[in-house]
C-alpha cells in the first residue's frame, strides 16, 4: 500500500529557512502543518492584557501590533493573532508577513493566508520564507502543480536552495513522478548518484556505462539535489525512503528509515504514526523481525488496540512466509495471530488441514467449524463436514 505523505503531515515540524532550519515531514504540506515556533520566553496573562490596553490607546502602532500577535500565537490563538495584525497587513515587513499568513491559515483561512503570501511577494520578491509559505499553501491545499509553478517562480527571484529543492520533490512525489520520464542512457565514466546533464544516474544496468537516469523533473533528482546541498532533517530522510520505496526498492528504502531510526522516532509529533511508518516500510522490505519489533512498539503507546495491532501484525508475517512458500512458519505465525483474534477462513483451513495430517483431529475439528462459521459455503464445504463427520 502507497502511503500519501499527506499521511505524514502531522508527525515532525518543518520550518521555512532553508536547509539549516528545516525540521520534519508530511505531505506536500508537512512544512505548513504546525505552528511555527518561537524562542521567546512565554508571555503571561497579565501582560498580554497590557499590550491589549495599549494598543485600544495606540491602534496605529505596528509595532506593538506585531508584539501582541507574536503573544497570541505563542498561545495559539491564532484567529486572535490575525485580526491584530490585517489592519496593517501592508506595512508589516517580509519576516512578520509570514505570521500573518500562519494565523490566518492555522484560524482555518488558508484562502486569505495564500492571498497575503502573494501580495507580500509583489513587496518582497527576494524574501525566500514568503516564497517557501507560499509554496506550502498551494501543497497544504493539494495542488501540486501550482506548487512546482512557486517553486520555479521562486529560483527565478532567489539564489537555489535545499529547501526549494524539497518542496519541488514533495510536489512531484505526490503526483507519482518519483523518478520522472526515466530512460537508460550511456554515461562513460559515470557511477550511481552522480548528475550528468540535468540527470541523476540512478543505478548502473548491464554492468557497463549504461545508468537509468531520472531528469531533473522528479522526485529523486530534486530530492538527491537538497540533501547533497545539506539538508539533513527528518522530513528530507522519509521522503527520501518513501521515493525509494515508491520505486519498488524496498529494501533501499527501508535502510534509509533504520539507519536513522532514533533520530526519525525522537523526533516525530507523531511517533504512532512514524511507527506505523516504520512497519510499512519494513515489511515491504521483508524484515520481518523489525516489523514485529515496530509492531510492539505501536502497542506501548496505545495498550487499548494491542490485539488488533500484534493479530494483524502476526498475520502480515504469516502471509509473507506463506509467498515465500515456507509453510512451517506460515502455519506457526498464523496460529499466533489466531491468538490475537486475527485471521480468516484460508488461515484457518490451513491449520486444520496441518492438524489433520499430523493426527490432531480435535484440534483440527476447532477449526474446522471456525472455517464454516466464517463462510458458511466455503468451497470446501463438502470436504470439512466429512471430516467433522469422520472425527471421533
């Protein structure tokens, strides 16, 4: 199953300056999810009500207008925020344009919070937060190809960045260009993760100079381009596994995520979901045991589910093993995801075909009558009902 990084949104906080500041991932619009945050201490009750009383004797000072919503939205209130800061929306300058923008997006007005964003371009072309927000605002909304549109309107006004890079790579993952119009080409001299011509060399085929390249119009190539520029945050690592992933290289994909695990699972708001990240990828990858081991993980933080998470997830390997054609450990792993209320009628028919054999016809009977419970006209009706009959 594809996992929309809009499925991800909400696990890690990224920030709008550029490869040193970034912070985590989502979808398209992982970088807009989450409030932005401050360093300032806290202000408390009593002075947010001071600089509310200053500003009813001063309505026309922006500056004390951009302290009292800087106060709101270290409070979340954000619609609060908003309506201090739109009287003088045109005289805020590039920086608090941005928080402008946040408060009307995160009071639920992303229609204005994109209008605000345009308008503070036309004052500001050169300010690459307002052009990342307003890249943001196009991808939190799904609209991916207005978003590329930003991004190539924002290199031609600001120098290329990694941050720019990314966004472009979320737009094109989510419109499934993961590797883009890729072809093998003829490169001498090249090697694996080398950009040749506005391409990446992808991966080496017929042991020669031959490379599938992905052009520059892809998820990869944008990707490889913002991590090789420095970007090294947790948003950048799981889209990069995601790509990879998305490319039916599993296991290339999932080694990305393990090798970074503590720094990926310390670091998602979302550690539930990062987990359920984490044993997506890695039964793809057919790793099994970690997939178990992220499986318990997820039963930690919600005991109420731990059946349905470790049934399910016992069923997964049982059904991997069953591919592979390993029957002993189909069998093994699928009675333990029995044990955890998991399974279905080709499960159950398995294992008591297996008692069976093996002369456990009690054991076997049990499931028998499971398997009819299930689907009262299962294919192999006739055969069980002899069976049961024959059991003494």
């Amino acid at each position: 199953m594809r996992c929309s990084l809009f499925h991800l949104g909400v696990l890690l906080l990224c920030g709008r300056c550029g490869a040193g500041s970034m912070g985590a991932p989502a979808p398209a619009a992982e970088n807009a999810q989450q409030p932005p945050t401050s360093t300032q201490p806290a202000v408390g009750a009593a002075e947010l009500t001071d600089l509310a009383q200053r500003l009813v004797q001063d309505p026309q000072n922006s500056a004390l207008r951009v302290r009292l919503a800087r106060a709101h939205a270290q409070h979340a209130a954000w619609a609060d925020a908003a309506r201090v800061l739109l009287p003088v929306a045109k005289r805020l300058n590039a920086e608090d344009t941005v928080l402008a923008a946040d408060a009307l997006r995160l009071s639920g007005d992303p229609a204005r919070s994109a209008a605000l964003l345009e308008a503070g371009l036309t004052r500001f072309p050169r300010h690459e937060p307002l052009w990342l927000a307003w890249i943001d605002a196009a991808l939190e909304q799904k609209q991916f190809a207005t978003a590329l549109q930003r991004v190539n309107a924002a290199r031609r006004s600001v120098p290329p960045t990694p941050a720019l890079c990314f966004r472009a790579a979320q737009a094109y993952f989510e419109m499934g260009q993961v590797l883009g119009a890729a072809e093998v080409r003829h490169v001498a001299d090249g090697r694996a993760g080398q950009f040749v011509n506005q391409h990446l060399l992808v991966e080496q085929r017929d042991g020669g100079q031959r490379f599938l390249c992905s052009p520059a119009a892809s998820a990869l190539y944008q990707l490889r381009r913002a991590l090789d520029g420095g970007l090294d945050t947790p948003a950048a690592h799981v889209l990069h596994a995601r790509i990879w992933h998305s490319a039916g290289r599993f296991r290339t994909g999932f080694a990305i995520l393990k090798n970074r695990e503590a720094m990926l699972l310390e670091s998602a708001g979302d550690r539930e979901g990062m987990l359920a990240v984490f044993c997506e990828l890695a039964l793809s990858a057919d790793a099994l045991v970690d997939f178990l081991r992220y499986s318990r993980m997820r039963t930690t933080l919600r005991p109420q589910e731990r059946q349905s998470i470790l049934g399910h997830a016992y069923l997964a390997v049982a059904q991997r093993y069953n591919e592979r054609g390993e029957e002993a450990l189909y069998l093994e792993f699928g009675r333990r995801a029995l044990e955890y209320g998991a399974g279905d009628a080709t499960l159950l028919l398995r294992l008591a075909d297996s008692d069976w054999s093996a002369g456990r016809c009690g054991e076997a009977a049990g499931f028998y009558r499971r398997v009819l419970a299930l689907e009262p006209t299962h294919i192999d009706r006739q055969r069980i009902l002899e069976r049961l009959a024959a059991d003494p």
